[in-house]
C-alpha cells in the first residue's frame, strides 16, 4: 500500500519552531540585556560642567561595573556621600569625578595646582583646568589631606566649578559603582552654557570618545 503525504503536517512543524526560535532568541537577548545592566554595564548621564573638557553636560557615558580597582588618575562613577546629596534623591544620584589619591596619599593644595605624595599632579589636557590654573584652586591653597585606607580622593577635571572631595571628604571605595568607559551619545543642553546653534543638537564628533 502507498502512503501519501501532504507535506502540510511538517511545514506547519517548522513554522512553530521557526517562531519557538525567536521566542527563545528573544528572552535570551533580554535575560543577557539584564546581565549586562545588572553586572557589567552601566549608562551614565551627565549633567554639569565638573569635568567641563574631558566630559561635558549632555554626555552618556557608558561605565564598567566590572572595574572594581580604582588606579590614580581614572575616571569613576561614584555614589554620592550623603552630605553631598540631600533626601531621598540620594538613591537615584551618580557622581562623575577623576580619583587623584587612594588611601594613604597625601594630598596638598597650591595655589596653581596640587601635588599628591609631593609630586605635582598632571591632569590631562583636555581638562578645563588647564584654561585657567591660578583659579583652580585658589580657595584651598596650603590644604593638606592624608587619604584613609579603603577611601578614594575624587575630583573635577574643572575644579573651579566642581563640587568633589575637597567639599565632602574622602569616599569608601565600596561606593564606586564603576569605571567611565566612553561616551555613547551626546546632546548639547539647552541653556547659557550651551553655543545659541548648538542648543539641543546632537554632537555627533564626541560619540565614541573614550574617556581618559
């Protein structure tokens, strides 16, 4: 006896598992997309000029949560000390500031700079505080501060308009959430701070620098 075979019953088969497929392709991207956010990558808006010339307001910046080895000189996200941030906004509040000292640095103020274990520190020269050095630090010349161990000394690439450890203190290194990696995505604000033509527009030469 011959069989014959419509074929109907194994191209209906394929359809459910084609969609069974993506329905499993989907919730894997979504289970790593969780991963990523929860464990590895972080996104990071920011909002003022304290690192006015390497960062500036209006940048997303992605940051490594996998950092947890906080070197001088690198740029980390931090939680803010509860003085700093007031109420319950404290929660929802990340902080974007360069470490220059780690726990058992010394740290001296001049009036034209600062010097961590008696060497003249060197901020990078995209930093803002290279347009006008003499008002960097002008308000805490002769200051001399000795890092606790397990604390971070964190500061703005534009001091003159940063808010950073000279204000609140050292912070626990348990407080950092990461290290800056690059910026992703960025839009001039809208405001005095921003040129009249670039107000709102996105600045497509900054996406993908890396932060240094």
């Amino acid at each position: 006896m011959n069989i014959r075979t419509t074929g109907s019953a194994p191209q209906s088969t394929g359809r459910a598992g084609f969609w069974i497929d993506v329905a499993i392709g989907a919730a894997l991207a979504v289970i790593m997309g969780v991963l990523l956010k929860t464990f590895v990558l972080a996104a990071v808006q920011v909002p003022t000029a304290s690192m006015r010339g390497t960062l500036l307001p209006g940048d997303f910046i992605l940051v490594n949560k996998l950092q947890r080895q906080t070197r001088i000189g690198d740029v980390v996200v931090v939680h803010p000390p509860a003085c700093a941030v007031t109420g319950s906004a404290r929660g929802d509040v990340l902080f974007v500031k360069r470490c220059i000292a780690t726990g058992g640095d010394t740290v001296e103020f001049q009036s034209q700079g600062i010097a961590v274990n008696q060497k003249n520190l060197i901020l990078p020269g995209t930093a803002a505080f290279w347009l006008d050095p003499g008002r960097g630090f002008r308000n805490d010349a002769g200051k001399r501060i000795v890092v606790p161990q397990g604390s971070l000394f964190l500061l703005g690439d534009n001091p003159s308009e940063s808010s950073d450890s000279r204000t609140w203190g050292c912070i626990p290194v348990e407080d950092v959430v990461g290290g800056a990696v690059a910026v992703y995505w960025s839009v001039a604000p809208s405001g005095p701070e921003s040129l009249r033509s670039q107000q709102g527009g996105v600045r497509w030469g900054r996406i993908g620098t890396i932060i240094r």
